[in-house]
C-alpha cells in the first residue's frame, strides 16, 4: 500500500519565490527522504530525515519532519527555473526490509 | 562514468514477446532495486537484491523475473509482455543498511516500454 501522500499534487510559482511540498505517511519510519525528477530522467536524491530529527537543511532546501502528525514539507527557498520537476517523498520503515515506499509525487513548475 | 546504467533506454514490442532490461552500477553497492513507474508517476518497488540474494518480491506477475548475476548487475525478464506492462523501469541501488542506517538510492536514467 502506499506510504507517503504529498500535496499539493502540482505546484506552479514564479523564480525567486519559495516553494512548500508536503508529505504525509501512515506507518511508523526510520527515516523520510526526499527525490527530485526531472522530466525523463531518473530520480535523484535530495535530502534525508531521520525519525529522531525534526528540521534540516541542504542548501536552498529545508526538511521539516513531525512524526506526532506522521508528515513531512520540502521548502525550496529563491526558486529558479531549473527547481522545475517532480518532487517525491520515500518512506523508510527500517528492519532488515530495504524497501523504500514512495509517494505520488508534486510537480513543481518555476516561471521565469 | 555512469553510476547506475541502464539498457535499453527505449524498449518498444509487441504483446506476447519475451524482453530483458539490463542494468549495472560501478557504485560498489550491495543492494539493487527495480521499480514500475506508471503513467501517472506513482513508483512502485518491484523487487530487491541484496548481494545476488533476493529480499523484496513485492506483489509481481510471475511472468517479471529478476535475476542478479553478481552484485553490481540485476537484469528483469518479462515473458509474454502484455499491454499493462507499458511504463518506465527503473533500476536503482543503496549501500547496505548495516553499514549504513539509511539506505538512500542511486536511480537509473529508466527504461520506457511501450507494449503494442
């Protein structure tokens, strides 16, 4: 079943503003990671969360995590162009299972 | 010096074939994956091995068959493709979790199928 839910499911904003993806998940986590996709390409990871953790940063990017409320946001803060793609969260409940659970996704457009 | 490749990068066929996505990573990692991602963008894990061994057969038709040469290559077998088998494979592949306590993945550019 699937784990992680984002919102909003397309995102449309202009360059140098901020963007905020949310994700929501069910299960207990060991930790919550997020992916970029382009268009026709694989996915790329951005930037991990452990459950123990509740904010980190990359960058121009911010991870919030709230395990009470089982969710997740990604802020990209001075969006440029190039943010453009799809955004996943992937869920990662531990044990010896590898599995990662994946979200449907937010697709983000930057105007310039 | 690709990290995790994939061939073919198109795959177009028609029902009832039999077809093979290969895919190899020069990463040094011990765990592979292959996902489905549909029309609609939903990925969704196929199967994992863990050093040849399989650990994650997810709800699959028997006609997907893995198969781990050694650890830096899973190959996928589809017999009797159908038209439901449409979509992009990807491979992808992690370090393993007892060396690490995270298993980020490293994605394949993707395979897109197109069954006829």
């Amino acid at each position: 079943s699937q784990q992680g839910e984002e919102d909003p499911q397309a995102l449309s904003i202009q360059e140098g503003e901020n963007a905020t993806m949310n994700c929501s998940y069910k299960t207990s986590i060991n930790n919550l990671q997020w992916y970029r996709q382009n268009s026709g390409r694989g996915l790329v990871h951005l930037i991990l969360i452990r459950s123990n953790e509740r904010e980190k940063h990359s960058g121009r990017l911010r991870v919030t995590l709230d395990t009470s409320k089982k969710s997740s946001s990604l802020l990209i803060t001075a969006s440029r162009a190039a943010d453009t793609a799809s955004y996943f969260c992937a869920t990662d409940s531990g044990g010896s299972n590898y599995k990662l659970t994946f979200g449907k996704g937010t697709l983000l457009t930057v105007n310039p | 010096d690709t990290a995790v490749s994939q061939t073919p990068k198109y795959l177009v066929t028609q029902m009832g074939n039999d077809k093979s996505i290969k895919c190899e990573q020069n990463l040094g990692h011990d765990t592979m994956y292959w996902y489905k991602q549909d029309s609609k963008k939903f990925l969704k894990i196929m199967f994992s091995y863990n050093n040849k061994e399989l650990i994650i057969n997810e709800t699959v038709p028997n006609r997907f068959s893995p198969k781990s040469p050694d650890k830096a290559h899973l190959n996928l077998h589809i017999n009797s493709l159908e038209l439901g088998d449409s979509a992009v494979y990807f491979c992808a592949s992690s370090h393993r979790r007892d060396l690490l306590s995270y298993n980020e993945q490293f994605f394949g550019p993707g395979t897109r199928l197109t069954v006829l």
